[in-house]
C-alpha cells in the first residue's frame, strides 16, 4: 500500500488560491509537480462539514448525511459528528485493508478507524453554548470521551501527549494566533511520529485556522494573507521534515479546502422573517427549515419567496428526509447570507455579522475550492474541473485501496 498525507487548508476558494499562489511558493511548487485541479466543486451546501466528510467520501452528502454543518436529528438542528457520517469512508477502508491511519485533528473521522486519533481543537468551539440555542447531547461526541484514541500507545513511545496542543478557546481574545500555533503543533506531532519511524499509510491533517481569518476579515484583506502564508509555511515544514527524516519521497500529498470564500455583505434575519417557533438552520446562502405542519410550510414558504428567495429542488437529502425538510437558497448572482438579527435591529435584512462567508448558491465561482495532488504516485497535469466525490477515490487510487465508490478518480 502507498502512503499519503491529507491536507485540509480550510476555506481557500480556487479563485483565492490562484490570485495568491506566488506568494504560497511551497503550494505552488506542490501544484507544478503534480496534479492541479483548477475548479473542484463544493458540496451542496458548501460549508465545513460537508466540505470535510467530501475528503473522505466517495459518496454525495443524500447517501453520507452530511449535508449541512448542521442536521435534523428528528427534535432540532444540531452540529454533525464524525458519527453521523453514514458510510464508509477512505480511514476506514484503508483501516479494514491492513494500512495505519493517524488522524491528527481532521474532522469526521472515526478513532475507531484509526491507529491514532486528535481531535480537532476547535471542537471546543462547537461545544460552546452559545453557538446552539441549547446545546444538545450528541456534541459530546467531539469529545471522543471513553474511546481509545491510541490503542498502541504511539504518542507515549515519543514522548507526546494530546495535552501538548493548545487550546485556542481557553483566550479567545488570541485565538486567531493560538490557532495558528494549534495548527503548527498537530503538524509537528505528525511529523514527529514519522520521524520515530511510525509511518501511516493515511494521514489526515488540517489547517483550520484560515476560515477565521477569513470571516473575521473577509478575503483581501493583510491579516488574511498571513494567515494563507502562514499555512504555506507550515506544509513547508512539513515536507522539510520528511526530507530529514528520509520520507518525503515515500508520501503522495492531496491538498485542498473544504470551500471556498467571499464578502456576502447582506443577511436576511430568519428570526424575524420567519413564523415564530419555526426550526431553521442556515449554511450561508442556504436554508433547511423542518415544519411543524404543512401550514406552517405554506407560511415559510411563501415568506421566502416573497423576499426573491428560491426553493431549492437539486438532489440533497438522504431519502428519509427528503419529504420532511424545505431547502431554500438566494438567487443566482446573490450574495446573501440567512441570519439571526444579533444587533437587535429589528429589520428582515441586515448587514451579515461576516465579513466574508461560505455556503454560496451552488455554482457560484467564488465557492469553488483549490485542490492539488503531488507525490511519486501522481501524474504532472492539470485538470480543469472535478467534482468533490471524486476526491476520495483519487486517494484510494492512489494509495491502492479498493472501494465500493462507483464515481472516478481525478488522476
């Protein structure tokens, strides 16, 4: 079996990737030597969850679930967990074929499928309440609490801990740089179990620190480009430590984003919109409500559409939720965000409290996402559009892990 490094960059759209890539000389030099995809698909909807079980999946979200940040658990919306992903996935049917998989704080994976796990560090950030109207039981999955995350002890044999990472929730007047240094530091643990001689098959890394910057500061914006070269810096780390260590030739790497980005100034307040009591979620530019009665879904519905709003028809849902759920979305060429009124405003529409977000109308250019393939089992091309379920078999193809994925390898 072949060896591969996963990257998730979160948030860099193709458009912002390219407008930057000479000052990401690492990426680019990654992009040159290998497969570049000019355009991946985001999911539908594209926002981080979907956009990270994507990675892993060879399937579209209707048969994973995950087709929001958020899903209908049959009471309310609440954020997804590894374990809703109702599929296989690429740790688990390398697992099942005999390869290590270390899953260094990727989202949605499984321990279970792993030879070592961390979780994410902003998983205290989808534990705080105030993210949720209340927040609900099945979070407590993030935590991974009585799952054995390192079955043969592989952390302790080079002195490392889980505790060695920071937690950027504990000062979030400085999350933005202790996320950087989270980020750093989940790499340098990888790097360091290579450099021990444990060598994964499969290892799942992210950069999550980029999508906050983003919103916090929109797309062209200094604080934004740091945080971009700061990412480009630390996958250069990582290939330089590889290097010394004798392993870079022996990695593949496929490096992309869970979504792409972009200024969606105005916001509709669904609170406000909305009859009272109505259960709603939004992903961006996108809208799942669950009625309460086919009264109440006129209501919605024609409330919606009275503010230029569209009702979203393309596949989505997984089959079971398909006649239960409404899905709307903004119109093409709009650029609007569903909200909560947080300012007290008192107005339908509003200001968005981003600077820059995700979850676009589908097909909207500025939420397509960058994605490079590179290494000794990846040809030198570049192609100019894929579909995110084909990313997963291309890292199958790539390590030569057969699965059950009817869609195409990229390469």
């Amino acid at each position: 079996m072949n060896k591969l490094i996963l990257i998730m960059i979160d948030g860099i759209s193709a458009k912002q990737f390219h407008k930057m890539r000479d000052k990401l000389p690492h990426l680019n030099r990654l992009a040159q030597q290998g497969t570049q995809v000019s355009s991946l698909t985001p999911e539908v909807c594209g926002t981080s969850y979907p956009g990270r079980t994507s990675m892993i999946v060879g399937r579209p979200p209707s048969e994973h679930g995950i087709y929001g940040n958020k899903i209908w658990d049959g009471n309310v919306f609440r954020w997804s967990n590894p374990y809703d992903v109702r599929t296989e996935t690429i740790a688990s049917l390398t697992h099942e074929a005999g390869g290590k998989v270390f899953n260094m704080g990727f989202g949605m994976v499984r321990p279970e499928d792993c030879s070592v796990y961390l979780s994410p560090w902003w998983v205290d950030d989808v534990m705080i309440r105030g993210r949720d109207d209340q927040a609900h039981e099945a979070n407590k999955y993030w935590t991974m609490k009585g799952k054995n995350l390192d079955p043969e002890q592989r952390l302790d044999q080079v002195g490392l801990s889980k505790d060695d990472i920071v937690n950027p929730m504990d000062n979030r007047s400085r999350m933005l740089e202790l996320g950087s240094l989270a980020d750093f530091q989940l790499i340098e643990m990888a790097a360091k179990l290579i450099e021990s001689g444990q060598t994964p098959n499969l290892l799942l890394l992210e950069i999550a620190v980029t999508d906050y910057y983003l919103h916090q500061f929109g797309t062209d914006n200094p604080n934004t480009e740091l945080s971009l070269r700061i990412a480009d810096a630390q996958v250069g780390t990582l290939i330089e430590r590889l290097r010394n260590a004798g392993q870079l030739e022996q990695y593949n790497f496929a490096i992309m984003s869970d979504h792409g980005h972009t200024l969606m100034e105005e916001a509709i307040h669904c609170d406000l919109l909305l009859p009272e009591g109505t259960r709603w979620s939004s992903e961006g530019s996108m809208l799942f409500v669950h009625p309460r009665s086919a009264a109440e879904a006129t209501e919605v519905t024609k409330r919606l559409l009275a503010e230029g709003m569209e009702l979203w028809s393309e596949p989505l849902l997984p089959d079971d939720l398909k006649s239960e759920m409404l899905v709307f979305s903004c119109p093409e060429g709009q650029y609007i965000s569903f909200e909560t009124d947080l300012k007290s405003t008192g107005k339908v529409r509003g200001i968005s409290k981003y600077r820059s977000n995700h979850g676009m109308r589908p097909g909207t250019e500025e939420d397509y996402r960058f994605c490079i393939f590179s290494g000794p089992n990846v040809p030198q091309q570049t192609v100019d559009f894929a579909e995110a379920i084909q990313i997963a078999p291309t890292i199958a193809a790539i390590l030569g892990v057969e699965t059950p994925w009817t869609a195409t390898s990229i390469i």
